[in-house]
C-alpha cells in the first residue's frame, strides 16, 4: 500500500465568524471564484498502470502489525465517538448514524481520492462515482490503498464488539470518485510526504480533473459532504493571484459546491517535496517568519473562504511534525496510529494500520486521515440539525472546536481548534437561537484613574501623617517624663 507525494506543483472559548473571512486577509485569493469547470467525466489524458496495485496478504482482523488492530483507535478515543453514537442513536428518529432526520435516507459524502476498493463493512453502502484516471472505470478500485482508509474512517461498520475501530457515521453512503493514482505513472516518487497531492509528472489526475470531480459529486449524486485528501503545494509568489487555470477552475468548483449546501473538507496537506512548511525559521535567516505570508501555498485549502482545511494531531495532542501550517487551516483532528480498511480486494474482512511504500510498511499517517474525522463529523451535524446550510454547519464545526490559546481563537497550526463532536452536537449557539454572540466591550466606571499627575494631594496626606506621628511622639515622651519624675518622688 503505497503513500507517497503523487504529485507535487514546481517539484524538484473564542466565537469565530460565520465562516471565515478571508476576503481581507492578506495571504487569501485575490478576486471573485470564477464559474465551476464543465465535467467531462474522463481522464485528462491517457493513463496506463505501470506498478501493481497493493495486495496486503493479511488474514482476518489482522495486520502484519499484530493483534492490537481490533483495539479503538487512540484518535476514536479522544473524540470520544462511542459517547457521540450513543447520543445520536437516542436522539435520531430512526436510531441510525448517518441518516437524513427528515427522510430516513443514508446522507452521502463523496471520498473523492484513489478510488475505494468494496469492504464488507461497508456494505451495500459504497456507491460508484467515477474514474478520472482509467477510461470506462467506475471508482470501485484502489491501487494506491489509500481511498479504501479514508472512506473507512468516516463511513465503516464492522458491526462485531471485538472490534474496536468504527466509523464516524456508520449508516452514510460513500460515493467513490477515483481522481489520482501513483500507480499510472510512469515515474516514481521521492518525496516521501506520505500525502496525495497534485500536478507533476508523477501519478494521474491534476487540478482540473479534482475540480471536475467536485462538480460530478454536486451534480451527478446531490452528496451532502465532499472529502479531499488531495493536496498541490507550490511556493508563494507574494501575490494573491491565481497563477494557473487549473487553480481557477478549483477555487471555482469549491465555490460552487458550498453553495448547493454542501460541506466541503480538505487535508491541509503534509510537509516534504514541494511543500515546505509554513510559519517556521529558515536555516541562516534571522527574520521572523509572518503567518500571514506564508512561503508555501497549498490548494484546496488555501480556498478556505469555502471549505474546511484540517490539521493533523498526535497521541501528545500536539500538532503532528507532518502537519503543514498555514493561516488558511480551519480545525485540527487526529492523523496518526490510524486503523482503518484493508484495501486489498482479498481482504474484505481485514482492517489495516500501516500503509506501504514500496516494500517497506510504515504506520498509515498524515492529514489525509484527519479529514475524514471531519467529514463525518459533518454527517452527524447534518443529520441533528437539518435546517443548517453548508457555511453554517462549517461555523458550528469551528466554534465548538477546542480553541488555541491564540488571541482570535486561531493560530496557523491547528485552526480553530481541535475538533469536539459532542460540543458540535449539543451546543446551544446564541446566532441559532436569535440572539447575539458575547462580545468584548469596555464597561463605565466612576473609580478615578490609577494614576494622578497632581502631586500635591501626595504631599498634604504625606505631611499630616509626619505631623501627627511626630505629635504622637512627643505626647508619649512627655507622659513617660512625667511617670518618671512621679515615681522619683
């Protein structure tokens, strides 16, 4: 199971805003999204697989990691998901997971990444959505291993109490859009970022084809929530303009997609190759790095305006050393020791934590598995409050996040915070019920100022009190004198 860079552009307790503004930021796009691209529903080009799709050889429920593969991951652990379940089966009219509240129907998130290979604990739920990479394909197959762990952690079901790892939204319908593959391509990887990301002569799919993909999701199957593990990093020119039509068309498709109500998330990307990290010293330069002029621009979530960027923490809770930061990151979720489904097609049964890079198996990893904690999160909000749109879902997301100790709430590191699925489920926001959210203001007082210029008040108190301690003085002297002289007598 390979997680390598697939491509790389240039290789070699504080209430947020509705949705962020950031319009008048300085590192944000500069003008209007453009109009979403046409779907063509085909590859860009031609694409011929040069490396054999992965094949994980384990037996059921296992890994060649061991037995701890049927524990509860540590990640599902810290956002307490069993809690989260239980409150909505109680409270959900059909006492599912995952359930449109007003129909009964399975709410859908399209996985739009390297195709997801059928698991049984996905049931009949999986949903083919399309094939970017291979002409004629439907999206139902992962060579690269990487879409099939994703959809698990958002939508899988194992429905067996020895096992420990479940989804976020058990009950939702996954829609299966393979956009990217390293696996066609003819060159080899080496950054070694273990992220999905866009635009170099390594892998399929680009800019162009992701956005296509958005559209398809909108318009082809009426998703509610779109999940892109996909990222394309190249250096910040200093301007805020689109340097590209694929990145025109991207913002444009992001756009589009918000505004038919649906939540899009989006991996704020890993460091290596092509995306240097953001936010920290460089070796030999004694400038302080500015957050809001990062030197590494990462799409889609430098789109931000419209979507959901999220960071990745680990077992610590501190921010993972992957992680890439940038101005533009909205919530932060777990993103290592993921347990998730086997994506080999014999393995229906098997759960996996270690992705493979070549030969090698390292511990599957990275912003790519923080997102889909996210996306499921939109599920279950979608599913408790269905009068929400798309940007306020997102708002309730990020104001119920456990918040930086930054002075707005956000930092370039974790966003709004860390991800809190029961505050985003339970949490009574004032702008939800009429009334205004609690604002800082400064409150009259009638106490004189902490400091008075005028000295002479100073110096009339300081010359009684000498005065009088000098008279008390004298007073006790004269009495002790005269006690004296009378016992002398």
């Amino acid at each position: 199971m390979v997680l390598a860079a697939l491509f790389a552009t240039f290789a070699p307790g504080i209430d947020p805003a509705l949705a962020q503004d950031d319009s008048e930021q300085p590192w944000a796009p500069a003008g209007e999204p453009g109009p979403p691209p046409i779907d063509t529903g085909s590859p860009d080009k031609a694409y011929k697989q040069t490396v054999q799709c992965v094949s994980s050889g384990v037996g059921e429920h296992s890994t060649v990691s061991g037995s701890e593969i049927k524990d509860i991951p540590w990640g599902q652990a810290h956002l307490q998901l069993d809690r989260v379940h239980d409150y909505v089966r109680s409270h959900s009219r059909y006492g599912e997971i995952g359930v449109d509240e007003r129909t009964g129907k399975p709410l859908k998130v399209a996985v739009i990444d390297t195709g997801v290979t059928p698991h049984e604990y996905l049931g009949n739920r999986l949903i083919a959505g399309g094939d970017y990479v291979k002409s004629g394909g439907n999206g139902l197959r992962d060579c690269d291993g990487h879409g099939t762990q994703v959809a698990g952690i958002i939508g899988a079901d194992p429905a067996d109490p020895a096992i420990g790892f479940t989804g976020v939204a058990p009950d939702v319908q996954i829609v299966s859009i393979r956009q990217s593959s390293q696996n066609f391509s003819e060159q080899t990887d080496s950054t070694g970022s273990g992220e999905r990301t866009l635009d170099s002569p390594t892998g399929a799919g680009d800019q162009s084809t992701l956005a296509q993909a958005i559209v398809r999701a909108v318009d082809e199957y009426d998703v509610d929530v779109i999940n892109m593990s996909v990222d394309a990093c190249r250096p910040y020119t200093g301007s805020n303009a689109l340097v590209s039509e694929e990145e025109r068309m991207l913002r444009g498709a992001v756009h589009y997609a918000t505004e038919q109500n649906v939540v899009v998330v989006a991996a704020a990307g890993n460091t290596g190759g092509a995306c240097r990290q953001n936010g920290v010293p460089i070796k030999g330069d004694p400038r302080i790095p500015d957050p809001d002029e990062p030197r590494t621009i990462v799409t889609p979530p430098w789109f931000s305006e419209d979507l959901l960027a999220v960071g990745a923490i680990d077992e610590t809770g501190s921010v993972a050393d992957f992680s890439m930061h940038g101005p533009w990151v909205s919530v932060a979720a777990p993103g290592t020791g993921i347990i998730s489904l086997d994506p080999a097609p014999d393995s229906s049964r098997s759960l996996v934590n270690v992705m493979f890079e070549g030969e090698e198996a390292v511990p599957s990893q990275g912003t790519s598995f923080a997102a889909p904690y996210v996306s499921g999160l939109a599920v279950l909000v979608r599913q408790m409050y269905p009068e929400l749109s798309a940007r306020e879902i997102m708002h309730r997301i990020t104001t119920t996040a456990q918040h930086p100790g930054a002075i707005d709430g956000h930092d370039q590191y974790i966003g709004y915070g860390v991800i809190d699925p029961m505050a985003a489920l339970t949490m009574t926001l004032p702008e939800e019920i009429g009334m205004k959210p609690e604002q800082d203001i400064t409150l009259p007082s009638s106490m004189p100022p902490p400091y008075d210029p005028n000295p002479a008040p100073k110096i009339v108190a300081f010359a009684g009190t000498g005065g009088g301690l000098l008279a008390l003085g004298c007073t006790m002297l004269a009495v002790h004198a005269l006690r004296r002289n009378r016992k002398d007598g």
